[in-house]
C-alpha cells in the first residue's frame, strides 16, 4: 500500500490566516511548486468583451475539474491540513464560498451600474470559520456546484453589451469590466486548483 507524503495535519482552527498566500511558504519548503501569492498578482485585460462566451465555459467546468481530481481520494488525505494553509477539501469549498457572498454580488452590482465592487474579505473568515473538513467531501463539491450553477444561470441572463460594463475593483484600484472580472474569477479558480495540485504532490513524494 502507498503511503502518504508528509504533509502534517495543523489543529482543526489553527487560527484564521492573514492571506491564503501563507500557503505559498509550505509550498516551497517542500520545492512542488512556487507560485506567485493571490494577493500579489496583477492583471491586465487585453482582450475584446467579445470573449465572454469562453469566459464562461472556463467557469462552468471549474467543478468538473475539482471532482476529477478529488472525488475518488481518500477523506483523510482530503481534509489534511498542511503545516500552514487549507486542506484540499477547504480549498474546494472556498469556491463555492466566494461564489455566493462575493461573485454573485459582485454581478448584481454589474447589472446595477455600480461605480465600485464589494471588497474581498482578505482574511477569508467565511471559508475558515464554515468547517468543510468536517463535512462529507461530496457535500463540500455539492455546494461548490450549486453556487457556480447560480454564477452561470445569471452570467447567461446578461445580454452581450453588458459584458462591456465598467466597475472600479478595490483591491486593484482599476476600472474592471464585467469580462475582465469573468477572467479575474477564473484565474482565482486555477490558482486553488494549483494548490491543490501542490497538495497532491506533496502527498505523493
């Protein structure tokens, strides 16, 4: 039988986490991967509105792809904390977290004409204090699908000139279309599912 890597299983709070980024720092102690901290990347956004229809099929698959590579391991290689940062399992889960208390505001505040979008939690409470270790993997993946499904079912109620619509994003301090944060959103979603990969490959070595 294969064993496990040696990622270690940190205290069931730990305490919340300044920034996912702290990830990064378990990640190059083990030498998988280096990427470069969400809170750190910057985006620029060369493309015509006329992409959207790609755009959203990048999204619609993000939860096909988290079961692809999650759905038939073990549950305590899923909710294995390493020494800092989330588990496989709660990187899935914040998806579908951000997906219901800031992707789908952030749409309405689209179809709104919003001057300015709603800020990120930088801190992630809502992912740290919602458990998803705790919870059955399937349902942690159920949730994820539900709030992308909801992502998509309003994604596809905009008509093409929206996707031009213009918004300032907080954090980034520049003028953001509706495309522009499609490609944002999807970006974010590789990024945890590089971790995860990270992750796996911790485990395996």
């Amino acid at each position: 039988m294969r064993e496990w890597g040696p990622l270690s299983r940190a205290p069931g709070k730990g305490g919340i986490l300044r920034r996912q980024d702290a990830e990064v720092g378990s990640a190059r102690e083990s030498g998988v991967m280096k990427q470069i901290p969400w809170g750190e990347r910057r985006f620029e956004f060369p493309f015509p509105d006329g992409v959207y229809p790609e755009l959203i099929e990048r999204l619609r698959g993000t939860p096909a792809r988290l079961a692809d590579r999650l759905a038939k391991l073990p549950p305590d290689l899923l909710s294995r904390r390493p020494s800092r940062g989330w588990s496989m399992q709660e990187h899935c889960g914040h998806l579908g977290d951000l997906d219901k208390e800031l992707f789908l505001r952030r749409l309405e505040e689209y179809a709104q004409g919003a001057k300015a979008l709603t800020a990120a939690d930088m801190e992630n409470r809502l992912t740290e204090e919602a458990r998803h270790n705790e919870r059955p993997f399937a349902a942690v993946l159920a949730g994820v699908r539900e709030a992308r499904q909801a992502v998509i079912a309003r994604l596809e109620r905009f008509e093409a000139v929206d996707f031009a619509r213009v918004a300032i994003h907080p954090r980034l301090g520049c003028p953001m279309r509706l495309v522009d944060l499609l490609f944002f959103q999807a970006e974010h979603d590789d990024y945890h599912l590089a971790r995860i990969s990270g992750l796996l490959a911790s485990a395996w070595r």
